[in-house]
C-alpha cells in the first residue's frame, strides 16, 4: 500500500513538473511572420477540437492529408478521418499544444511538439504546406 501512494504522489509530481514548466502554444514567441503563420493555423487547431467544430478543424487539413490514428497508428486519407473525427472528439474532448519546434523547407513546415489530450500525452509531428498564403496541415504523425 506505501509503495503505490508513493507511486502516485510520484506520478502526480512529475506531472505537475512537466506541464507546469512547458510553454504552451500560445505563450510561443514566433522568430518569423512564417512561425506566426504556423502558430495561428495550429492556435486553429486547437480552438476547432476543443470547441468540437469538426467543419472548422477539416478546413485545416490540406484535402490529400495523411493522418495517423489510433494506438496501432495506422493513416488515414483525410476523407476517412472524417468518419473517425467524432468518435475522437467525443474520446478526447480537450487538446493543449506545447513547446513547438518549427523547421522550413520552401513552402514546407516540420512541426515538432507536445499534444495533451488528457488522459494522452505524445509528442507529434506536423508536416504543412503552405497554399494560397495558408498552411494545411498535410500529415501528423507521433
């Protein structure tokens, strides 16, 4: 019985030390007007899923999107992701992005950080693209 409360206060410790510590995504400070471009796509992101605007959020994904889904991580075109959205919405009904990490190739982005979702933590990838002066999210992977 000590050793699991010890474990628990653990766990809730590290936790708090995590989360208290890393800079969400609006506290980002953008180095370009290409990062700011970036952050308010994914500021979107965050907004849509949270507010369970599921329109909203597929306007964010570039029609030819692959995404990853699932504990077996399995891609989805973006049309099949859409029988999947409410299902995970309903799932994971809150998201917070942390500590982005942005990289640029032309009109390509890599974008490393941290997705909460409750009771689910990782660390995703978003590949964008930039059409029409708007960055799609085209692929995410963790």
């Amino acid at each position: 019985m000590r050793k699991k409360m010890l474990s628990m206060v653990f766990l809730i410790s590290f936790s708090v030390f995590l989360f208290g510590c890393a800079a969400t995504l609006m506290e980002y400070k953008p180095k370009s007007s290409e990062e700011e471009a970036i952050k308010i796509s994914l500021l979107a992101f965050e907004s849509t899923w949270n507010k369970h605007d599921q329109q909203g959020f597929l306007n964010l994904l570039h029609e030819n999107a692959q995404l990853m889904t699932g504990r077996e991580k399995s891609m989805v075109s973006k049309k099949e992701y859409v029988s999947l959205l409410p299902k995970r919405m309903a799932d994971f009904p809150t998201t917070k992005l942390y500590e982005p990490t942005i990289s640029f190739a032309g009109d390509k982005a890599s974008v490393k950080l941290l997705v909460d979702m409750g009771q689910y933590q990782n660390q995703f990838t978003f590949h964008m693209i930039r059409e029409n002066n708007k960055w799609f999210i085209m692929r995410w992977e963790y």
